[in-house]
C-alpha cells in the first residue's frame, strides 16, 4: 500500500478531514478534529502512525518488526507501521479502521433529550 492508497482509504471514512498542520512533510487525518493517522511524506520507507489501545498495541509490536511504538506521540497508544511486505493491505486496513474507532469512541457525544 503506497502513500495514495493509504490517503484515499483513509478520507473514505466517514467524517475524515485532511490536513498538513506541522508541515508540508507530514499529512495527518482527523475525525471530528481528532487524529487518527498521520503519514510522513518525507520518509524514506512508506509509514503510517496510528492510534491502537494497549493491548492490542502490545501483541502487534510482539508479532510484527515492522510496528513499534510511536516517536512523537504517547508510545502506549501510538504505533508507526512500516509498510513492507511483511504487511498485507487488509492488516493496514484493519489498523486504519482500529484507530479511527479508538478515536471516534473517545470523542464525548452531547445526547439530545426528546421533549413530549
């Protein structure tokens, strides 16, 4: 999976904004203002870094060189993957899509009471 692919996989979610906030070296996409995904453009290896709960973050790292903990983010919930060909397109997909949902189920929901 190149840089592309994960781009338009990525803002096919539902809600996915774009952005470049620190650079123009880094792409980092959002739902409902939150991130959930931020590439690098400027890396040498295609990689992605993603949001993963902790134990799941734990048997990825164990199982996969590729997936180690993220540099700049908080190392128990973040990962960066490195897209080689140890990694197949649909477990870069189900990470996506893991670390949209991580995100989305943290973002506090304002529940509308029906009035009679």
């Amino acid at each position: 999976m190149n840089i592309e692919e994960l781009r338009i996989f990525c803002l096919n979610l539902n809600q996915v904004t774009e952005s470049f906030p620190f650079d123009t070296s880094t792409l980092v996409f959002k739902v409902e203002g939150k991130i959930f995904a931020i590439i690098p453009l400027d890396a040498f290896d295609t990689q992605i870094t993603l949001k993963c709960n902790p134990e799941k973050a734990i048997m990825l790292r164990e199982t996969y060189d590729c997936i180690t903990p993220a540099w700049h983010m908080n190392k128990k919930y973040w990962n960066t993957i490195y897209i080689n060909h140890l990694i197949t397109k649909q477990l870069i997909s189900d990470l996506i899509i893991h670390s949209y949902n991580e995100v989305l189920a943290k973002i506090p929901r304002i529940q509308k009471k029906h009035e009679c």
